[in-house]
C-alpha cells in the first residue's frame, strides 16, 4: 500500500514487522541505494521505528495507523541526513550517545542545494534547515528497547559512523542499518577499516552463536543472511589490492572503488 503522496511504500513482513520504503534518489540522483527502508516493529504495547528517513512527507500519519493503541518509540540508527529529517515529526528521538550532538541541533543540508530534483524545493521552504526533535535520549550498546513480547538490544557498530547502531531482536531479527547492505557502501578513511572491519568480525560472531539469523539493511535488498556481513568483510579487506583502480568522486570528497558486489566510496577527509 502507498500513502496520500505516493511517496512512501509500505510492506507488511511479519505479523509484528512492518517495512515503510522511500526512494532516496528522489533528492539528487547521485545517491543510488533504493529504496531506504525504515522498519516498524510491533510489541504488545509499544512499538519501534527504525529512523525517519528523508523528511519531505508526513510520516507520523503511516505509523499512527499501523500501530493502533501502542505507544511509538523512534530510534536513529545513525546521524545521516536520509535517515533522520523526518525527526521534527516525532517528539523524542532515541539515538546513541556518540551522535546525539547532530540530531540536537538543525541540520544543515547545504549539499542538496543544488540537486536537479525538483523536490528538493521541499528543503528550500526551509532555507535547507530541518529542525530537530523536541527531546533527544541517548542509548548505547546494550540498551533493550522491551515491546511486550518482543525485546530489541542494541549493538553499537561504529565505523560507518561513530554511533551506529544495529538492532537485534528475540524474535530473530537483525537490523544492520548502513552498517551492512549490498549497494554504494560508505567507508571511512582507509586508516580507520580496522574499526569497521572489526564492527563486521563481532557481527559475523553474532552470526554464528544464534541460528538462521535474517538479516534487514536500511537500503535495498532484504531480508539477507550472514553471507552480507561475510562479503562485506571480504570486500573491505580486499580494497588494499584495488586501490590503484580508485577514482576520485568529488561530491563526497571520497575515492571510488568497485567490486563485484558492492561499490565502495571511500572518505578522503
């Protein structure tokens, strides 16, 4: 089903696991990893939306009617712009305590200024200046959000950013967020894969200690199992012996590396 706009997508998964998809490149065409997917998991008294994604319609609404009497809990699982604009809908975010400063401040989305979309006319009414949520709640590894039922630990993953998190679930979940997904994967600086690598390794361990894990990205394919977390962590170990065949991509100040399975953007700064 689709709402009013026609701009989201929502697909039920599970009796208690929604998925809402929004097409991030909409906003500039550079951004290539659709959809975003935003998950809404349903305990017996509360819920969990995983993000807010890109702000440019109501997506309180959606949620509201999917819900019922529960009460909404709303996490980030990061602090990248898709993932949060839509925070100023919702009065208190939960996010983890090392990027709390990004989502307690407007946030400035000077970069999209010039996109050929159309749309982005949205961010101008706003001089390009999403505010943020009322209330901000820190969390951090090893935080359960309890839904009645359903329990969701928190797992701090830093690499991709300092503060992501992945989510893990009694019921057999396990929501990667940007940590892991097949697509345009961002990367730190090459001098700081050792973090990522070893976010991947505890995962890869998570992995293996529970059974038939499904795994959920915040963009593209899912439901994927651990063979994403093992490519990924290939991947990146591997880059070493692509690295001549980098290019340069200036609208991320980041260098482009590509693979058979994924296409690398690797921070320069």
């Amino acid at each position: 089903m689709k709402d009013d706009y026609e701009h989201f997508e929502v697909s039920k998964q599970k009796e208690y696991l929604y998925v809402i998809k929004e097409n991030i490149s909409l906003v500039h065409p550079v951004y290539r990893n659709d959809p975003l997917n935003m998950y809404l998991i349903l305990g017996t008294h509360s819920a969990l939306l995983l993000d807010t994604g890109c702000g440019l319609f109501p997506l309180k609404p959606i949620t509201e009617k999917l819900i019922g009497e529960r009460k909404l809990l709303v996490v980030n699982t990061h602090t990248h712009w898709d993932h949060i604009l839509g925070n100023e809908e919702f009065k208190e975010i939960y996010v983890h305590e090392n990027e709390v400063q990004v989502v307690s401040k407007p946030y400035d989305l000077w970069f999209l200024k010039d996109s050929p979309c159309e749309i982005v006319k949205l961010y101008e009414v706003k001089n390009f200046l999403i505010p943020p949520a009322e209330n901000i709640k820190t969390i951090n590894d090893g935080y359960i959000f309890d839904l009645g039922k359903i329990t969701v630990e928190v797992i701090h993953c830093p690499g991709h950013s300092p503060g992501s998190i992945c989510l893990l679930t009694n019921t057999g979940e396990l929501f990667t967020s940007d940590v892991a997904y097949y697509g345009d994967t961002f990367l730190p600086k090459i001098n700081d894969f050792p973090e990522v690598l070893e976010t991947l390794s505890k995962l890869i361990k998570l992995c293996e200690k529970y059974d038939n894990l499904e795994l959920y990205p915040s963009h593209r394919i899912y439901p994927c199992d651990k063979t994403l977390i093992t490519d990924l962590y290939n991947g990146i170990k591997n880059i070493e012996k692509l690295w001549d065949s980098r290019k340069s991509f200036d609208f991320f100040e980041a260098w482009q590396i590509d693979d058979d399975k994924f296409r690398y953007y690797i921070s320069k700064t």
